[in-house]
C-alpha cells in the first residue's frame, strides 16, 4: 500500500514539475539581453585590442564575438518558434 501511494505521488510530482519550471519567453528574452551585453562588452574589447595592437587577443575576441552572435540568433530562432 505505501509503494502504491509513493508510486502515485512521485507520478504527479514528476507531471507537476516540468510545468512549474517554465518561465515562458521571460527566461529567453532575459538571455538574449545578457547576449546583447556580452556582444557590446566584447566589440569594446575588439576596438580596444585593435587600436593597441594586440592581434592575438583581437583573434580571440572576434571568435567570442561569433559564438556569441550565434547563440543569440539561436535564441531569436527559438522565440520566433515559439510564437506560432
């Protein structure tokens, strides 16, 4: 009888919780803010690293640049998934 209950309870908290952790287009529009950010600290960084000469850090920016670009046109794909 306890394994029964138990067998039931974790059903419904295994339903239940996948619905409460849904944060809706908030969560993802929060992100692609954070994105935004990220991508005007790093075209700073760029200009910066440029105007000083320093090629290899220059490199490295523009590489965190596109894997940034990337991540926030893959979340805009998503919204825009979302709302159909």
């Amino acid at each position: 009888m306890k394994r029964a209950i138990a067998g039931i309870m974790l059903l419904v908290g295994l339903s239940v919780a996948p619905a409460l952790a849904w944060d809706g287009d908030r969560g993802l529009r929060r992100d692609m803010r954070h994105d935004e950010a990220k991508i005007g600290h790093d075209r700073r960084e760029l200009r910066r690293d440029l105007y000083y000469g320093n090629y290899g850090a220059a490199r490295h920016e523009r590489r965190e640049l596109e894997r940034d670009h990337r991540d926030l046109n893959r979340d805009r794909r998503q919204l825009d998934w979302d709302r159909r």
